[in-house]
C-alpha cells in the first residue's frame, strides 16, 4: 500500500476506540480496495509506527584495529579466496583463511603479514568483506559486455555451427565405414549489421572443413532461391576457437579471398572477463530455427540433405523479413539500405575457388616418379624421383602441385597403375640426369698424381686464378604460383599443343610451325595459345578442304 494511504487509515482508526467494531470494518474495507490480506495491512501498519534503533555511534568502524589494517585483511582474505577458485566456483572460506594466516602467514608483495591469534573473527570479516565490497561475488562479477555493430552490410560476418535437433536423416548422401550415420550439422552465418542469416544442413562426422569451406562458398555466392538477395565476399569473419578456424587450409582460403579471420580470445586471457560468452547474434538464430522450424518435422521429416536445405531456405526468408533488432523495417530491407558504396564483392567460381583449397604435405617421391596421396598415384617430374617435395592437394579436386625449393611444378592427374610389359617406355632424360651422367664420364677419366701419395714436396702447385664473379640474377617472380594460365618456357608450350592435337609438332607443315613460334614468341598464356592454334588450323584445313 502507498505511504499516504497508510497515514490516512491510522488517522482514521484513532478515532474509534481500540477494540471497536468500526476500525475492524475500515481495516477489511481498505485491504478489499489494494487487494491485500488483513495480515499484510496489519504488518504494514506496525511497522510505519515502530520506531528504528539509532545504533551505535561507531557503527561500521573496527574497534580492535584501525579501519587501514582491517581493510588490509580484508584484501588478503578477498584475494587468498579468488586465487584458491577452481572451475567450479568453489574456495577456501573465510574461517579457513583465517586460520592460515593465523598460523602460517602469508608473504604478500609488500611484507609478510601474520595477524596474531584471536584478533580476526569469522562474523566480523564477513561482515566488513560484505560492507566494503570485498566479498567474492563482488570480486568475480564479470564486467558488462560491450555489445558492437557494423555500419555496413558484408563488413562483418558472426559464422559458427550447432547440431540439428534433427539428428541424423534417412538417406545421407554419404557413409564411412564404421562410423555409423553422419551428424546432421547446422552451418550458420549472420550479418553483424543487419541480421541476415544463411543456413545449410550437412552431414558431417564433427566439424569439418571440407563441409564449412563448401557452406562458406553458397552463402558468398548468388543464391538461385527467389527472393534471397544475401551475397558477397564479407570483410571480415568473426568466429570461435574451434578446429575449423585453427585449420590451415581454411585459413588459407580465407586469405586468398581477402576475409579477414577475428576469432574470439581464449577464456582467460582476458582478467576477469569471459572472452568467449555468446553474444546472441549468431547463437539466436539456432534456437528461432531449432523452435519454429525443426519442430515441424515431428508431421514431416526431410529424407534427403537437400530437402532439408529447401525448406530451411524456404523458412529463411521468412526470418529475413522479420524486424530488425533496432529498426523500424526488417532485416532484409536493413542489408539492402546499407550496403557498401563501392557495391558488393563478387564472389569466385567455384572452379577457382577449388585451387584455393589446398593443403600441403611433405612427402617422398620414389624411385619411379611416383607419389601416392590417400591410394592415389601421381606421376610427377621425373628431376623430383628421390627428393623430399612438398604436395599441394586440393579438397575438391584431383589435381596436385608438387613444390620443391620454392619451384612449383605443374599440375598433375593421376595415373591408372603400372605401365603393361609391352608398352614399356622410359623417361626422358632431364638436364638432372644430363648432367650426372657428364660427371660421372669425368669422373671415370680423372688420373691423380702419385706423387699426391708419395709426399714430394718439391712439386709446386700454383693456385688456380679465381674466376670473376658474375652479377647476380633475380629470377622473374611469375604471379601465377601453381602456372595455371602461363606455361612456364616455350618448350613445355610446344608439348601442350602436340598433346592436345595428339600430333607430333614434326608432322606439321614449316608455314603452321611458324606461326606456333611466333606465337609463344608472344605470349605464353595457355588459353590463348590453344585457341588460337586450333583456330588457325581450322581454317587451314577448311580452305583446303574448299580448293
């Protein structure tokens, strides 16, 4: 009941005597009007006419130390608490602490202090723990968070990923022997500024890379849902700790396409503060999509992975249309009303994006030339047979760079087994092999002194004159790092055209050998040296054809 109402009613009731019927009459009237029982009336008016105890003069003022020296214990004990937490919250008490200050002390970083025996009770350090605000949960209250926001569409992207209430689904696409059905997973990414979220299903066993590369692919790339505009390479992607971020073929990926990778900082890396807790902006839309959309799966439940992906997508749109946090139109107008005034940054095809997926291995080549990756064989430069290289092979295809010293050498596909008995070919011999062989002819005819045996001293040698240095040449640093557009000399261009015309470069005639060399004279770009020789030998044959 208010205040004023209370005075009223005493004043009231002290106009009729103690035990008149009348005070009980207005007592039930007013706890009818504020709804309130005759016990809480009554308790309200006892206690508006008892009068408070003054208390002490010195009240809240230590009497056996000075308020320094229990302020002092008090921080002691406060701190002698928080560094004896574990993870669970649990500590030493106060009566505890107490006692070993009392009976071993405790070096602190000014002095060793020990507080004679009886001096420090338990109810008085509790109670100036709790007046001065020393107590631990005062100490251990987290800081308040700091809540950001993009100003841009794309500048900041919240990725991370929950498993589906859903479980597992009748016909996964694929299965690893022994492991059971895969994990249906949720893979999730939301604008920082507006909201948008994107969302696929993927069946994976734990968090894959290979799956989050392929979602982070669709999300980028141009949806063909209608009415889903959501696209672009973000800025910036802020994420966890988990194995995906740590991977190094992701980080990679993530490199070649200009993101930005922010991940959280480490849960106590920070003070006090936890670094890692949730922020809602991705975390809430698992639960709106785990709540108002996998709950209709108990009357229908997706057979496929990619049903499952058509109605999520079919629900996204409308969660994209829903209001925006903040302002007064829906997130999807909010993407589209700020974004970036250079416009948005195309993503990739896939094609390309596939050669950003590598990871490298270190690995020997054997005596054949041939490495095997995952069951797989390779046949590689036959310079590389023997020597420790470094393989580049990708996650979504078949093709593998080989790097040896800084040399990436070009892309090769794999190769069906050994070579038939009667087909028996050997390689080439390489500038390597030229050369060890014109070494080891040397070596059969180099004749050393017998005297470099007999010790005569009398036969001098005169030092051979040091030859003059040449200048030093910087090799040119092609932009291309695996040689996917450029060949890297005219003769391994040649090979290209007689590999893709099946004909030896000899059969042609000296007019269409001429215009291959002046030609890779030009250019050594692999697009354009192939079209324009099967153009211009088109057209040869044509015009004969027609005489």
């Amino acid at each position: 009941m208010p205040s004023e109402a209370l005075v009223q009613l005493r004043q009231r009731l002290e106009l009729f005597p103690p035990r008149s019927r009348e005070r009980r009459k207005l007592i039930e009237e007013a706890a009818t009007s504020y709804d309130v029982s005759l016990d809480t009336l009554y308790r309200a008016l006892r206690e508006r006419a008892r009068p408070k105890a003054e208390g002490p003069s010195d009240r809240g003022t230590p009497r056996k130390l000075s308020t320094a020296e229990m302020e002092r214990y008090c921080e002691i004990i406060a701190a002698f608490k928080i560094r004896t937490s574990n993870k669970k919250g649990r500590h030493v008490s106060t009566a505890r602490a107490i006692q070993l200050l009392e009976e071993y002390g405790m070096e602190t970083p000014d002095r060793f202090v020990q507080p004679p025996q009886g001096l420090l009770t338990k109810s008085t350090v509790n109670y100036y723990l709790k007046t001065w605000g020393y107590d631990h949960t005062s100490m251990t209250r987290q800081p308040p968070a700091v809540r950001f926001q993009a100003e841009m569409s794309n500048d900041c992207w919240h990725f991370d990923l929950s498993p589906s209430d859903l479980k597992h689904i009748n016909l996964p696409t694929w299965i690893q022997p022994g492991r059971g059905n895969p994990q249906l997973m949720l893979y999730s990414v939301v604008d920082d500024r507006s909201g948008v979220c994107y969302q696929e299903y993927h069946c994976v066993y734990g968090e894959d890379v290979e799956a989050a590369l392929r979602f982070l692919f669709n999300a980028m790339s141009a949806k063909t849902t209608e009415g889903f505009g959501f696209q672009g390479i973000p800025q910036m992607l802020y994420t966890d700790n988990g194995p995906i971020t740590k991977n190094r073929v992701f980080q990679n990926v993530m490199e070649c396409l200009g993101v930005k990778l922010v991940t959280h900082l480490p849960n106590g890396k920070d003070g006090r503060r936890v670094t890692a807790r949730a922020k809602g902006k991705v975390e809430r839309p698992f639960r709106t999509v785990k709540e108002a959309h996998e709950t209709l799966y108990h009357f229908h439940q997706p057979q496929t992975e990619q049903e499952a992906n058509r109605w999520l997508h079919q629900y996204l749109l409308h969660y994209n249309n829903q209001p925006h946090r903040q302002e007064n139109h829906s997130r999807k107008e909010d993407w589209l009303l700020h974004l970036p005034a250079n416009g948005l940054r195309q993503m990739c095809s896939w094609e390309r994006f596939c050669t950003f997926a590598r990871e490298p291995e270190q690995r020997k080549v054997d005596a054949c030339a041939r490495v095997s990756v995952a069951g797989v064989a390779y046949e590689v430069n036959p310079d590389l047979a023997g020597e420790t290289v470094v393989l580049w092979w990708g996650l979504f295809d078949n093709e593998l760079y080989v790097e040896k010293d800084g040399t990436k050498y070009s892309p090769y596909l794999p190769v069906d087994g050994p070579i038939p008995l009667h087909r028996y070919r050997k390689f080439k011999k390489s500038k390597t092999q030229e050369r060890a062989d014109r070494i080891a002819a040397l070596a059969q005819g180099l004749v050393l002194p017998r005297t470099a045996l007999e010790g005569n001293q009398e036969l001098q040698f005169l030092a051979a004159s040091q030859p003059k240095s040449q200048p030093a040449i910087i090799p040119f640093q092609d932009p291309d790092p695996f040689q996917e557009f450029t060949y890297p000399s005219i003769l391994a261009a040649k090979r290209a055209i007689a590999d893709n015309l099946a004909l030896p470069l000899a059969r042609l005639s000296e007019q269409e050998r001429a215009f291959i060399d002046e030609l890779l004279s030009q250019t050594l770009c692999k697009k354009v040296i192939l079209e324009r020789v099967r153009h211009y030998l088109q057209e040869r044959r044509s015009n004969k054809d027609a005489d």
